[in-house]
C-alpha cells in the first residue's frame, strides 16, 4: 500500500492555485458532484516519497513532472542545468514544487495529469459510464 491514499470516491488533486490550469481544474471538479481532497502545491508541502508514489502511479520519471521552461526552475537551474538521477529531481519537486508540468488527478486507481482544464470533464464523464 502506498503513501497516497486511493479511493474511488474521493478525487485528489495536486496542483499550483497560481496557474491558470490549476485553478481552472480545481473549478470543474467542484462543479461535479464528487468528493475533493485538493492539494495545493505552492502551499501544501508534498514528501519525496509522495511525488515518487506519484510519478509511479502515472507511469513517469520523476524528472517528466518537472517543466524545465518554468521561471523558477530556470531561474535557480538554468537552460544547461546538472540534474542526472532521480534523486536530484525529487529535490526539485520537494524543495520548488511550483515547477509540477501540471495538475495531477487521483480518482481510485485512476492517476492522470490535467493538460487543459476541460481533460476534467472528460474524465469525470468516463467515470459515470
């Protein structure tokens, strides 16, 4: 059993509130009848263990749930950053969480990253049927 709590009956959902994505997505599933637990990454601190927990229920490198164009990755990193192992990205995400590519979703079994806010309805839609 890991980390993260799953149940079919409640939707996690990690995500930045100063993304426009974030808050979007956050919108479209309150509108929605389900139970929400919402985590919001820029004041929420996430463990090492939850992100790997995360990135291994979406089937990813840690380092793909980082967006290396973001101002704050590229600010303390820059374009030629030295980052090589797991390790040094979870460092990232612990430390500078703001950087998540985007708002990840967890719904029973079911984990995925929320690229466009109405990828919600979507989903939600799949789950009634």
């Amino acid at each position: 059993m890991g980390v993260i709590s799953t149940n079919k009956r409640e939707i996690k959902l990690f995500y930045n509130a100063e993304t426009n994505v974030g808050m979007q997505t956050l919108a479209y599933l309150k509108a929605s009848e389900k139970k929400i637990l919402d985590v919001d990454l820029s004041k929420t601190k996430v463990t090492g263990t939850q992100w790997t927990e995360l990135a291994k229920l979406l089937d990813k490198p840690i380092k793909e749930l980082i967006n290396i164009e973001h101002p704050d990755f590229m600010k303390e990193y820059g374009k030629t950053h030295d980052l090589h192992g797991d390790e040094d990205w979870l460092k990232v995400l612990v430390n500078n969480p703001k950087v998540v590519t985007q708002p990840i979703l967890v719904n029973g079994d079911n984990v995925i990253q929320i690229d466009t806010p109405s990828k919600v309805m979507s989903f939600l839609k799949e789950e009634e049927d």
